[in-house]
C-alpha cells in the first residue's frame, strides 16, 4: 500500500487529522478529569456488630464465629479478617480483584444478605449487625472547624448546617464530620436517695422511658371522616426530664425527678474520638468528590460555595484545611505538564541541533500532535489526568519520536540520493509502515501485562497501559501520515547521488567499530554474555521495594499506650505531644485525632481501628525534604519524655498503605500459644539492628475486675446476674433510660449515681442492690463474695478464621523493608512452630509479591503475542530469534544505573524495564527488517549487515538521546524516579545492544563473512 503517495497526492485526510488532534486535544485538556491517582475502588467492606458487654472472648464466639461461617459461603470472597474486642466485633471483608468494580453494589447486597440471615442465630443483647461498604471512601478535601465560644449544641447545628450545604455542591458525592462534642443528659441519684424512697432504678428507668417513646393513639371515626389521635409529644427539653413526676413505692404520692436527682446535660465522659488542631478542639468535615467528576472543578466549587456561606456562618469559626486534594491535583498536575513540556522541548532541541531544524520542526511537531491527540482520546475513553496517566506520556516519549524519526531520516536519506521528495517519502514510508506497526503493537503489548492485571495494582496501573496503547498507535498513524506531508513541503536537501550519504565521522567510526566487532563476533558474544551475567548477579545487590515515599509534605506520628487507658489520659499525652511538634519552625500545621485515625483523606491512607488508648498527629511541614530529620529527632526527645507509649512515625507512600512494612503472621487456635509466639519473634527482632518499632497487634492484655457472684445467696435474697450488672453499671458508666431527640439528633439519657459514688472504687461494697422478691434493697455483699482482678485478651485477630497474631516492624532508616526483611528471616522462620500453626509474611512483601503475581499470570500472555507478531512480521524465526536475545542484555543498563545512584528496584522501577524491553525490541526489529531488505535487493550480505546498520545509527541514537534527555525532569519525582533512572540507564546500554549485538548475532545465524 502506497500511503504516502496517497496522502501526498490527496493531504486534506492528513490535515483533517492533524486539526483534530489539534483542537481535540485543546478541548480535552479543558475538559479532562483531573485527579492525584487513578480512581479505583477498594474493594471492601465492614460488617460491625455490637454485643454491649461481652468480652473479646464471647465476642468472637458468639457473633464473629457464626457471621465469618455465613460470610465465607460468598463465592466472590478473596479474604475475611476480623477484630473481637469487648463488646463489638469488626469483620473486614475482601473481594477477589477479578470482579470488576461494577459489580460491587451487587455484592454487597448478597453480603448483606448473608449477614441479616444470621441474625435470628445471634444472642439476644447483640446487634443489629451494620454493612458499611462506603468504607474505602476517599474525602479528599478535609478541613478542621474551629468554633470557639459555640455551645456543644451550636456544634452540632453548624455541622448539619455545613453538611446540608455543602452535598448540593455540583459533584460533591458526600460529606460526613467528626469529632464532634458527644453529649448526653444525665440524672444523678445518690444511692441513699433511692434506699431512703425505696424505689428501685427499673422504676425510674421505666418512667422515663414510658414519658419519652413514641406511641401510637390510633383513631377514632368522626362522621365520615377518620381522625388521627396522636399521644403528647416527648420531651423538649432537658427542664422537662427534670420535672417528671415519679410515684412513691407503696403510696398514691408523687415526687419531681429533680427533687431527688440533679438532672444536666453534658459531654460523654468517655467519647470515641477527641480532635484537635493546632491546640484547639475541633471537629472534621470531610468532604467526598463523584468519582467521575473532576476533583480540581469540585474543588473550586467548593471554595466558592464556603465563601458564599461565610455570612451564615458564626463569627470566629474558622475552616483549616488539613488536605486539599483540588489544590495537590492541581499544582501536580501542573507541575507534570511543565515536565512533559520541558520533555517535549529537550527532544525537539535535540532532534533541531543533530538533524536541523526542518527535521526538527516536522518529527517535534509529529510529537506534539501525538500528546495532544491522546489527551483527547484521554477524554474519550475517560482516563483522568493524572500520575500515572501524565507519566505514560512521559514514558512512551522515546516510542513516540522514533517512529516519526525512521520515517524522516529515510526521506532524507533517498532525496540524498537523487529521488524527487514525492518519490522519497512514498519509498520511506512503503519501506518501514509494516516494521514500525509490528514493533509499535509489540511496545504496547510490554505493557499489557500490567494494565490487565486483576488486582489493585493493575486497576491503579491501567490508564498507563490505555495511554501507551493510544498513544503509540497515534503516534504510528501521524507518522506515516502526516510526517511525510510535512517532509514533503518543508525538507531541502540536495541531490548527491554519488555521494554516501553515510560519510560522515561519526559514521566512518562506527562502521570500524562494526567491523571489528564482526570479525572477532565469538569475543564480542562471550564479552555480552559475561557481562550480562555479571549484571544478573549483580541485581541482588540492587535493593528492593514496592512504593516510595509520596511527595506530600505530611507524616504521621502514632502514639500509643498500654491498653486499657482511659482516652483522656491518651488526650492529654497527645496535646502535650502536639505542643512540643508545634515549636519546630518548620512545622505548619498539627491535627490531633484521639481514640482512633482520621477520616480517609487520600486513597493511601488506612485510618487505624478505634481505640482509646492510640492518637495520631498529622503534622505538615514547609518542604517534604524536611520530614526525615525532623521525624528521627521527634521520635528520639518523645521516646525519652514518654517511656510507656510506643511512638513511631510514618511517611505517605505512593502505594496500597500496609499496618507495617514487615509483618509476621502466627497462626493457630490457642491465644497463649499465639502470645508466646509473637514474644519470642520480637526478642529475635529485638536481637537484631535492622528493624525498629517493633510491636504486635494483639497488644497488652486488659486488666478486668469481676464480680464474684454467688448464685444460691443471691437466689436466696431474689437478685439475678442482670439485676447486679444494672446496680453496678448504674454506680459507674450508667445506664441507658431513653432517647432525648432534639431536630434529627438523639442523645441518650443516662441514670447513674453521684460523681462522689462513682469516684470511690473502695465503695464498691456499700453498693445496694435492689431484689424483686423481698421488695427493697440488700447490700452487693449478699450477693456477691468480693472482685476477682484478672487479665484477658481485649483484641482477637483472626484471618480467615483462624486466630491470628502479627509481629509488626518497620526498617531502621537507610534499609527498604526487603533488605531489613532478609536480615530477620532466617531469625524468625527458625522458631519452632507446634502442630497446627503456621507462619507467613505479610507487610509490603505480601503486597508486593501478590502483586507481582498477578503480573506473572498476565505476561506470558502479553510476550507470547509479541513473540507471535514478531514471527509473523518476518516470516521466520532466525530473526525473531535475534530479536529476543538481546532484551535479556538490557537488565546490564539497569543493575549499573540502580547501583550508580542508589535507587532501588521498585515496582515502577518494573515499568521502566518494560518500556526499556519495548524500545530495544522496537529499535531490533527495524535494524532486522532494514538488513533483510538490503539483502533481499541484492546486496552481498557483509556490506548489507555493515549498511543497514550505520543507516540505522542516527534513528537510534537519536532516540535514545531524546528519550534519556526528556526522562531528566522525572529524575525531581519521588513517585517516577527509580523508573526514570532504570529507562535512562538501561536504554543507554540498550543503544549499544541494538547497534554491536543485532549484526553480531545476525552474522552468527545467518553465517554472514566479510
């Protein structure tokens, strides 16, 4: 097929499609979403079932063991891990990863299913159990609202306020708070009160109750209508709780509930979560995007809508942002599309300064089309502007140039020897179309093993395959198209036929070289085959991990306290803690979340489980390169001034977020078993100077007063188990009498006695106990012999239903977790291990290997289509041959410039040795082609190979030139740094691969001699 004849003769199909790309990709770049990562969904979900009293023990046998059996029949389940603590089971629930995202909700709904019919089996006092599967929601624009001099009420008011405001906003998909004040209403009885009156707490409990639940009435028929009866309303206020009138036992008398009860409103002692920021309690709004929105317009949007409502709002409150995900995407993506334009520049100067500027303009022009055509193709098919979508072009720069650059040099090369331009740029492209297409599909098809992998990685990694697809295919069809139009119109070049065109010094030295090389080709084999050798040996040196460190000027500091602390002792630790962060000059900013993790923020972080005795501190710093020093000495002086917490501090990482970078799993069914376990695997830990931080998640045992009841004394004066419970929770916490509902609010109504009783532990044995069977009350001691203190398990880790115990560490500073990993696992593997347990690794060594997995799965696939193309683009197999021997070799590049810079082989690390197997395939593929057609003219084969070679030489050192050149901006990218290196690197050996190492090997198959 004559194409470019064609398109000469007829160019309106080629500017049609060069104005496309043009203004499609002007309208894409206004209009593309924009996102800081690719959107993808977690593909989990919480089951949350309460059992108020139970211990972690009857937690997971009465309600985690039978909801995980229903659980687990879900044929789409990959893993269920659960916590039992006292009173509340948490089971997490995963879903393979081949199910696509779309069939999620429907998964729910069986899971759903799945749980409401083991309801009727649980015991009574437990659930209803709760199916969040919002649970993975990432609300990236998080603020703290400061609202000094606001009542606890006023709090919750501008909460609603904002929530109700804010959920209108275009593209706003939901917005939740926390943190706010909890409060309660209180009714205090002294216990000599109740003996004195003779009245038991059921009574009052059942008073206030029956004042404020909400009954029908019924109706009533009045003529020919039906008249609703509707009971007096409840409580409205708190006066009102005070002024019910309650009966004297025994007597037709009434008495006020105040004159016997102090009766208030206030804040639960024991609140789930205090948050702090800056020094000042607050409470969060955090709110979440449309996944198919674009998060800089939501955000702007948002800004607005707040700005808007600042007259409403009360004066003082104030909005501090904690994470703007809007303004992150935005200044990243803009500072990516200055590094693509840097990029784009650097190989257009290039292509200018070694091939003129005519050849410059064209194949820069070519390049151009080409990104502004995928961004346009990026809207489509809607691929977000982000990370990993921005970098693909960045990647994909040295496969976009290359096939812009053969079709070029090939018209230069022909109009050199005499042929009109019409004639030289039909026989350029006639010449290399099939080639480029062949090798082109087989760049893409490098990646199709990451885009197409089932797992998260592959979903977060998927627009990078979509945009290297497009992007290469566009870059194909422009320049076989318009790149030779261009060159039509714009290359001079006179006509020397006689001349070699080849006869430049670079070239002259490079044919000796050539030579050489072929005469000694057993030498030069055995050299390639050592060194390469030498390299695989040398990438166990190379140092390994997953994910790096985010560019975000964040870190986390985890405190935590033996368990069993009450959360306002866990608060004032924090604040105290968070003063001392505060001093340092570049700190900007501290939020403080006591009693558990904060909202989920950005879709790598994991907010920890609820616990009183744990708080984290988000500090903000002036510049991401100050995190380091400043996290090493925080937790050096905080180590020192708060000996019984464990502190540790934590970086944002690009990748899934893991509890530890090194975890061990102890498996197996007796708790004391798993405890031994664990502490042998920390003291062998403890042993060793590469791992620090180290814990285990199944933390301290609680200590537990029990009462010592007495059945056959109890039964003798009429007192239960549960009438003791009731007189002892009414001495402490209280207990629940009602519900006051204030607008959509309720806040629970609490009866308990006197701050003075509940104060005094030694009072205990004063305590009254109210017996049905006599009428009146009897001491505790009648019925009970004392209080047995003991300890127990308050936190019960299971994973896919077997108890599970993990040992947790993270790397001393300077090691990845794979080198600190190597280091304890013969330590740790050697514990000997009873009958029925087991042990298994999990931290970023799980992530990362079921990751690479999943990918293993996926590449045969992908290389048995390149090798199938490879075959059919040659019809034989001798050049295939060729071709696939030397990407091997390309690992050499990588080992010396991993090594050289101290990078270490991350998982996009593995991105840039695909890309790097593309190019050198792609530039193989076409030195083969080139050499086969010279023989096939009829050239002896020795000059053939030597000038299909040398003419070979500019396309491909130019290439990699360009490509090396245009990844330097990526080199100031934490995230694409190990990659940048690994392409660079390996595609400077790679340029020597495909220019001494082809024609070798193609001598050697073919028998060629000089």
């Amino acid at each position: 097929m004559d194409l470019a004849r064609a398109i000469i003769d007829r160019p309106i199909n080629a500017w049609l499609l060069a104005v496309f790309c043009v203004l499609g990709g002007i309208w894409g770049i206004h209009t593309v979403g924009r996102l800081e990562d690719p959107a993808f969904v977690l593909k989990e979900a919480l089951v949350l079932t309460p059992y108020p009293g139970a211990s972690a023990a009857e937690v997971e046998r009465e309600i985690t063991e039978p909801l995980e059996a229903a659980i687990q029949a879900l044929p789409q389940l990959r893993r269920v891990m659960s916590t039992s603590t006292p009173g509340l089971s948490r089971i997490t629930v995963e879903i393979q990863n081949t199910y696509s995202t779309r069939l999620l909700p429907q998964i729910w709904d069986e899971l759903r299913r799945k749980v409401a019919d083991t309801q009727a089996s649980l015991p009574a006092g437990a659930g209803p159990s709760a199916v969040e599967d919002d649970y993975a929601d990432v609300y990236g624009m998080f603020y703290a609202v400061s609202a000094p001099g606001l009542s606890d009420a006023e709090q919750h008011d501008l909460s609603r306020f904002l929530q109700r405001e804010l959920v209108t906003v275009p593209g706003v998909a939901k917005v939740v708070t926390a943190g706010e004040p909890d409060e309660r209403i209180y009714v205090e009885i002294g216990q000599e009160r109740l003996v004195e009156l003779g009245m038991p707490i059921e009574q009052v409990l059942a008073a206030i109750d029956g004042e404020n639940r909400v009954a029908e009435s019924g109706s009533l028929r009045v003529g020919d209508r039906r008249v609703r009866l509707h009971s007096p309303p409840a409580f409205a206020s708190v006066a009102e709780v005070a002024a019910l009138r309650l009966g004297m036992p025994g007597t037709t008398e009434q008495i006020d509930l105040d004159e016997i009860a102090a009766v208030y409103r206030g804040r639960h002692e024991t609140p789930q979560q205090i948050i702090h920021f800056n020094g000042e309690q607050v409470f969060t709004l955090a709110i979440a995007a449309l996944t198919t929105a674009n998060i800089v317009d939501v955000g702007a949007a948002v800004d607005q809508r707040l700005a808007e409502l600042a007259q409403r709002i009360p004066l003082g409150v104030t909005l501090h942002p904690i994470y703007e995900q809007h303004r992150v995407v935005d200044a990243a993506i803009g500072d990516f599309l200055v590094n693509l334009a840097m990029a784009v520049a650097i190989v257009i100067g290039v292509l200018c300064l070694f091939m003129g500027w005519r050849v410059g303009f064209v194949v820069g022009l070519s390049l151009l089309l080409t990104v502004l055509g995928t961004i346009f193709f990026m809207r489509v098919l809607g691929i977000e502007m982000e990370r990993i979508s921005l970098g693909a072009l960045i990647i994909a720069m040295g496969m976009l140039v290359d096939n812009a650059i053969v079709v070029a040099e090939g018209m230069l090369i022909n109009m050199q020897r005499g042929l009109q331009r019409r004639e030289a740029a039909a026989q350029a492209v006639r010449r290399a179309q099939l080639p480029l297409l062949g090798a082109t599909i087989i760049g893409i098809m490098a990646f199709a093993g990451i885009g197409l992998s089932p797992d998260e990685t592959g979903e977060f990694l998927f627009s990078l395959f979509v945009v290297i697809g497009v992007s290469l295919l566009l870059s194909w069809l422009l320049a076989v198209s318009v790149t030779p139009l261009l060159g039509y119109h714009l290359f001079r070049v006179p006509a020397t036929p006689e001349a070699d065109p080849y006869r430049a010094p670079l070239y002259r030295g490079y044919r000796r070289v050539l030579g050489g090389t072929l005469r000694m080709r057993a030498l030069t084999l055995t050299a390639l085959v050592v060194i390469t050798g030498v390299c695989l040996l040398g990438f166990g040196a190379v140092s390994q991990s997953f994910f790096p460190n985010a560019n975000a000027p964040l870190f986390y500091l985890h405190y935590t306290l033996p368990e069993g602390t009450d959360v306002h002792a866990t608060e004032r630790d924090a604040l105290e803690i968070e003063a001392k962060v505060r001093e340092y000059p570049e700190v900007l900013s501290v939020a403080t979340f006591v009693g558990g993790g904060a909202t989920r923020f950005m879709l790598t972080y994991a907010p920890n489980e609820p616990n009183p005795a744990y708080a984290e501190l988000i500090v903000r710093v002036r510049e991401r390169g100050q995190i380091h020093d400043l996290a090493e000495r925080l937790r050096r002086e905080l180590t020192l001034a708060f000996p019984e917490a464990q502190i540790r501090t934590e970086r944002v990482v690009f990748g899934p977020p893991v509890p530890a970078l090194i975890e061990a799993r102890f498996s197996g069914p007796d708790p004391r078993e798993l405890r031994r376990l664990g502490e042998e695997a920390l003291a062998r830990m403890a042993a060793n100077d590469a791992v620090r931080d180290l814990r285990q998640d199944w933390r301290q045992r609680e200590i537990v007063v029990q009462p010592a009841f007495d059945r056959d004394q109890a039964r003798t004066v009429g007192v239960d188990r549960t009438a003791l419970a009731s007189a002892l929770q009414y001495s402490t916490t209280g207990v629940h009498a009602a519900t006051y509902r204030e607008q959509e609010r309720q806040i629970p109504i609490l009866l308990r006695a006197p701050e003075v009783e509940r104060r005094d532990p030694d009072g205990f044995s004063d305590r009254q106990v109210w017996s049905a069977t006599t009428g009146h009350f009897v001491p505790v001691t009648a019925v009970m012999e004392g209080f047995v203190t003991r300890s127990e398990d308050s936190r019960i880790h299971r994973r896919d239903r077997v108890r599970t115990l993990s040992v947790q560490a993270d790397p001393v500073p300077g090691l990845t977790a794979h080198v600190a990993r190597g280091r304890i696992l013969a330590d740790i593997e050697a514990i000997e291990l009873p009958p029925g347990y087991a042990l298994t690794w999990g931290g970023e060594y799980e992530d990362a290997t079921e990751a690479q997995i999943s990918l293993a799965w996926q590449l045969p696939v992908s290389f048995l289509i390149m090798l199938v193309i490879s075959i059919l683009l040659f019809g034989k197999l001798r050049q295939p041959l060729i071709i696939w021997l030397t990407v091997p070799m390309a690992v050499c590049g990588v080992v010396i410039g991993l090594l050289a810079t101290g990078q270490p082989f991350t998982f996009m690390a593995l991105l840039g040795v695909l890309s790097l197997s593309g190019m050198l395939m792609k530039n193989a593929i076409v030195l083969v082609d080139e050499i086969d057609a010279q023989i096939a003219e009829g050239k002896p084969p020795y000059p053939a190979l030597k000038d299909a070679s040398v003419s070979r030489l500019r396309p491909v050192t130019l290439t990699a030139a360009t490509t090396i050149l245009g990844m330097t901006p990526l080199l100031y990218d934490a995230f694409f740094v190990s990659m940048a290196v690994t392409i660079m690197a390996g595609l400077a050996f790679a340029t020597v691969l495909t220019l001494i190492a082809v024609p070798t090997l193609y001598a050697v198959f073919f028998r060629i001699r000089a």
